[in-house]
C-alpha cells in the first residue's frame, strides 16, 4: 500500500523544529500549496486504488455465491479488511486535505494585505481595514467624475478604497488612523449639500474649461462638477449656505462669457477644427481658454464662449487651424520636359527618379495621378505644405531649366546679314560661333521657309551664345548702314554734276569713294531734280563719303561762289549801264553769270575762276551798300518817258547814288514812234535822296517834253 498515504503514525509524529528559521507568508504559502496538492494527490490515489480493491471483492462475492459451498476464499476476506482500513485513511486525508486549504486561504489573504500595506508603506502591524455603507443616491459623490473623488482620497489619506456598485459599500484599506480618517471624509461626502445651476451645453463646457479657476474662488470643500449632460453644473459643499454661494460664483462666471460664431465655407471644415476623436478641438480649447464647439442644427457655425478679450484670439486660432489642418490637393500638369526635370523615364516608374525622389522626402503625400490620359504631379496636404510643395517645384523646375536651357532665335535680316546666310546657308559663321561658345549647342534650322537657330545647354550658357549671335547681328548692322546724303546745286556743281552725264557720275564716284570701301558701297541716284548719294557701309565709311563731300565742295567754293542777289541790289551790282559784272569778270579773269529773272525779283549770281574773290568782295560791298536803300515809283505814261528813263540812270547814280530801273519794254529801234505806252520807273537809293531824285525826274519830264532831251544833263 505505499503511496497510498503516510505510514501509520504518520500524522501525530512530532517535529523538530529546533533547528529551523521562522519561514516567511510567501515561503508558508507555498508550502501550504504544496501540502494541499499532496494531499490531493494521495487522495485521489486512495480512493483510484479503493475502486480497485472494491471491483475486485465484488467478483470475489459474486463468485462466492455462485459456489454450492457459498464460502469466500481467504484472500477475498484478506481484501475487505484492506478495502476498510483503505476507507478509513482517504477519510482521514479527506479531513486534512480540507485543513490544508483553509490554512492556505488563511495565508494567501495575509499575503494579499501585507502587499497592500507594503504598496502603501504601512506596517503590516498598523495595518487595518474598514468599511462605510452609503445610499446608492450618494455614491456617485463618493466616486466623483471618472473617480476623481476616490482618488483624491485615495492619495490625500494614503489609503486604499475599493467601492462596490451593487452593495453601496465603501472598503477602505491602510493605517488604521488613516482608514479612520478617510471613512471619516466619506460620511461628510454622503451627507453633502447640493445647488444646481442650469446652463447650455456651450455654458456648461466652459464650466469644465475653468472648473480649477472657479474652485480656486470658492470656500475649502465647495467643488463645481458639470453634469454629463451638459444640462447643468451640480456645487456640492458641506453645507446649504456655502453651496449657494458657491452657485453665485458661477452665474457670475456665465454672466460674463462673450460668443461669437464662425461660419465656415464648407460643412468638410468643421471636421477639420473638431478633428479626430475631438483632438483637434480639444487642444484649442486648451490653448485660447476658450470653450470652442460647432453649433446644433447649423452645419458650418461653429460657437465660441469665454471671456470678452479671448474670444477673439480664439476666431484667430480657428481660422489658422483651418489654414493648417485642411486638406487640399494641388496638380501640376506635367508634359514631357517636366517629366525630364522629375527624372521620370518614359514608363511613368517613379523608382530611381532623383528629382521626384528628392520632392517625396520633402513634401508628405506626393503622388503621380491621371486624368484622361494627361499625367499629373499631385500633392496632398494643408495650405503651407501646399505653398513648400509649390515652393520645391519651383525650385526643382528652375534648376532643371537652368541646367537644360533651351531657345529658339528667330532670324532676322541683320542676324541673317551677320551670318552670311547668302553665302552659304550660315554654315561657316555657326561653326564659328560655335567655337566662340563650346559649352552651348548651336544649331541653324529651318521652320518651313523661316530659318531660326537653336541654342541648348546651361542657361548662363545659352544666354551667353544668344549675346555673341546678337553681336553678330550688331556688326553687320554697323558695317552695313545705309545712308542718303542730298546733294545741292553747289555740292552737285563742284561734283560736276549739272550736265547728268554717266562720264560725269563715273568721275564722282571715282572722287568719293575711299580706297578700300567696295565698288558698290557707294551710288549716285538721280529721282527729277533731286540728286542723292546712297552709301551702304559702316558709320565710317559714311563719315568718310560725307567729309569727301564737303571737301570737294569747299575747294570748288573757294573758286567759285554763288549768292541771291536781293531785288533792290540788283541795279546797284549791275552798275548803270548794267556792265559793271562783266567789267569785274573781265578785270580779274573770273566768269559772272547773273540768272535771268523778272524785273523787280531776286537773282542768283555765280562766279567762278581765279578771280572769284575780288568779284564776290564787290559784289557783297554793293549789295550791304544797298541795304539801307528804299524805292519810290514814277509813273510812265508814254514812250518818250520810257526813253527819258532809260538814259536817266546813269545821272540818277551820279547826281544822287540812286538806282532805277523800268517795268516798259523798251526797243531802240523804235524810238521815234509816238504809240504810247504806260509803265513806271522804279526808283531805289537812300532815303534822303530819293525825295530829290523824285523831283528831278519829274523835271527832267517836263524838260523832255518842252526841249527834248538835252534837260536830262542838268539833273540835280
């Protein structure tokens, strides 16, 4: 029968415990486990082996009964002493398997209070517990919000408080003193006073924002607690008096409150200033001081309620968390350049592109999206991301122009000029811009019919090749000028070009143009009266035609000069026989050709030879002579007036240094004929004189008439 159980004896044999330490709760308890699992063990051997024994004497009767004899066999009586004495231990391990877990019970519940003594830094022999029943309408006092209450006590007390829903009942664990004190707190907290102040639910919200504020003006032990509801705010104090007065304290509170509402542009915005789980709305009730909520019924409007100088500040801070907090997306249409600058190959993999690649790790959410078969750059996310997305493009875009630039240069005439497009399509001054500019490519194309030149690679680069074609064309405008200088009747007189002679055009072109300028720089072109000079050239080839000119021009005038002849100056400048400029001409070897004009009209004089400037010097001292001069008329009234005019003159410049001319036609061979015929005699000297010559006319008139024309001789 080992392992049944203990051998008699077993269990009132004594213990030496002489030797042995006091064992600890923990070290008891488990020894006491170890006992009751023992003892279960045995117990359940015991009784598996009195089964056995039981099932065999069974048989053993039932094969008795079944001999004529009707006697057991030895071994069967043997066995039912054995089944007896078997009965009588599983009964006495029974017993002390029940003992067992009681001793364990009693020890794990010491252990238990002894960690909460421990936890709460009690000896365990001041250690105490005690309990409070309330009524259950109070137990929500004794708990508090979320238990605040019993955490406060909890911590104020150095206790523990466990409270049971169902019993009402309050068990309190720690220092007896402290259980005392605490159990104490908890009957004044179920016998509190209460004062209830309706309010809305923004109202009752600020209530909560402030209820430290509103609790540090209130008397010790008055505490403000907001109904769940949001219906109204519950005062509990220890006494009706001071809950009234704590109720007067906050409707002064609400009394003072400022609301203002926002409405929003879209019902999506009031998500964003709630945000998830209320985060967003929570930590701006935290940072304005103000109770921020969106209204009932009203989908865009959003309340705030709190005091008049921070309601204001707290709109501000709605506005800017919208600002911040509102998703929206920005697209950038991307064509095949963009694509290059995202660093992107044909197949629209994003894997390996640098410049996308570079965008991601700045800017969250960025995406490539399609919408009818035109890719997109999009990016995701509130309005300043949007602006640094906006920002890093940019920035991306420029560098990559910068370093992939590219233009096209239309063709003008003078850029054409410039490169010689006549000569061989431009071929050879590309290739030498080309080389002026090695870093840039320099390509002529042509658009149709329209050439242009295609400059690609850095943008310092391009616009450096653009400078040098621009040069180009700059050069060619300078050396290739076109000018029209006019020439007068003197430049064309000294050209000698008054005859219109191809031998004689050939001789000016052959005397204007400068040794080294082209045979075709330089044109003489003749439109009716108008001469001209057209230079094509640079400004100084132009210069130098012009200064060839007036070269020619000045030496010609100083042998030869040409003036106007005013209309009084002429008699004078003529002398009186009208002989004096053919008499200066032939005097000092020059030709003087005075222009045929109407008596009375201005007159153009040339002179030219060796001997121009003694005549230009006598011709200029009688017309200043005659400067001063003024005219008087006498009238002619027949032919013999006519010829006492006519041979007047030479008296009228002698007697008085007055000029005359007349305005009748006079033809000596007619003399003697007695038609008459009117006119008069223009008379032009000194104003002093005129008075004089005047009279004696008119008496060298009457004289004629009476004695012919001997009277003419005693004039003056």
């Amino acid at each position: 029968m080992s392992g049944v159980g203990p051998p008699r004896g077993a269990w009132t044999r004594p213990l030496d415990v002489s030797s042995q330490r006091e064992l600890t709760v923990e070290e008891k308890v488990e020894k006491a486990r170890n006992e009751v699992a023992r003892y279960d063990r045995e117990g359940k051997l015991g009784r598996d082996k009195l089964r056995e024994l039981q099932a065999e004497q069974k048989k053993a009767e039932v094969a008795a009964k079944a001999d004529k004899a009707g006697k057991l066999t030895k071994a069967a009586i043997a066995r039912r002493k054995e089944i007896a004495d078997l009965e009588s231990r599983v009964k006495i391990s029974g017993i002390r398997h029940g003992e067992a877990v009681d001793r364990l019970a009693s020890l794990e519940w010491e252990l238990a209070q002894r960690k909460v003594a421990e936890s709460l830094g009690v000896e365990f022999a001041d250690y105490g517990e005690d309990e409070y029943t309330c009524d259950s309408s109070k137990l929500g006092l004794i708990i508090g919000k979320q238990g605040a209450t019993i955490q406060k006590i909890q911590s104020y007390y150095n206790v523990y408080v466990e409270v049971n829903n169902r019993t009402c009942v309050a068990l309190i664990k720690g220092a007896r003193a402290q259980v005392q004190q605490a159990k104490e707190w908890i009957a004044k907290l179920a016998t509190e006073e209460t004062v209830k102040v309706n309010t809305s639910q923004d109202q009752c919200g600020a209530v909560q924002l402030y209820k430290d504020a509103l609790e540090a003006q209130l008397a010790d032990g008055v505490r403000v607690d907001p109904h769940p509801s949001r219906k109204f705010v519950t005062v509990v104090a220890l006494d009706k008096a001071a809950a009234e007065a704590g109720a007067e304290v906050v409707n002064k509170f609400l009394a003072g409150l400022a609301t203002e509402t926002l409405e929003l542009t879209a019902t999506e915005d009031v998500a964003v200033v709630v945000g998830k789980q209320g985060r967003t709305i929570s930590a701006l009730r935290e940072r304005t001081g103000c109770w921020i909520s969106s209204a009932d019924g009203q989908a865009r409007l959003v309340t705030v309620l709190g005091p008049p100088e921070k309601v204001e500040g707290a709109m501000e801070a709605i506005v800017a968390c919208l600002k911040d907090q509102k998703k929206v997306t920005e697209y950038i249409e991307l064509d095949d350049e963009k694509r290059q600058a995202l660093g992107i190959q044909r197949n629209w993999r994003v894997n390996g592109a640098k410049g996308f690649q570079a965008l991601a790790a700045a800017i969250p959410r960025l995406e490539i999206s399609w919408d009818k078969n035109k890719p997109y750059l999009g990016c995701t996310g509130n309005e300043s991301q949007i602006e640094s997305f906006k920002e890093a493009w940019d920035k991306l875009w420029k560098a990559y122009q910068w370093e992939n630039a590219w233009e096209e240069v239309e063709l003008d005439e003078a850029m054409k000029g410039g490169l010689d497009m006549d000569k061989d399509y431009g071929k050879a001054k590309i290739a030498e811009l080309q080389q002026r500019c090695p870093k840039a490519w320099i390509e002529l194309k042509w658009r149709q019919s329209t050439p242009y030149v295609l400059l690609q690679g850095r943008r310092d680069e391009v616009d450096a090749a653009k400078l040098v074609l621009q040069a180009t064309a700059m050069e060619y405008m300078l050396n290739n000028i076109r000018a029209v200088l006019p020439l007068g009747p003197v430049e064309r007189d000294a050209l000698g070009l008054e005859g219109g002679k191809w031998t004689a055009k050939r001789m000016a072109l052959e005397q204007l143009r400068p040794p080294d300028a082209p045979r075709n720089a330089i044109d003489i072109v003749t439109t009716g009266a108008e001469v001209t000079v057209t230079v094509k050239g640079n400004q100084q080839l132009i210069d130098a035609v012009t200064a060839r000119i007036q070269e020619i021009t000045h030496k010609c005038m100083a042998e030869n000069w040409a003036t106007v002849v005013p209309a009084k100056a002429v008699q004078r400048v003529l002398g009186p026989k009208g002989d004096a400029l053919t008499k200066l001409g032939e005097t000092h070897d020059a030709t003087v050709v005075l222009q045929a004009a109407p008596p009375g009209s201005d007159r153009q004089l040339v002179v030219k030879g060796p001997g121009t400037p003694a005549v230009k010097a006598a011709v200029e001292a009688a017309i200043q002579e005659s400067e001063g001069f003024e005219e008087a008329v006498v009238e002619i009234t027949n032919r013999d007036d006519a010829v006492v005019a006519s041979r007047l003159r030479q008296r009228l410049r002698k007697n008085f240094n007055v000029d005359s001319w007349s305005d009748v036609d006079r033809d000596d061979s007619k003399a003697g004929d007695a038609t008459a015929t009117s006119g008069h005699l223009h008379l032009i000297g000194p104003p002093d004189a005129l008075p004089r010559a005047v009279k004696g006319v008119q008496q060298a008139y009457e004289g004629s008439s009476r004695m012919g024309t001997m009277v003419i001789r005693d004039i003056g």
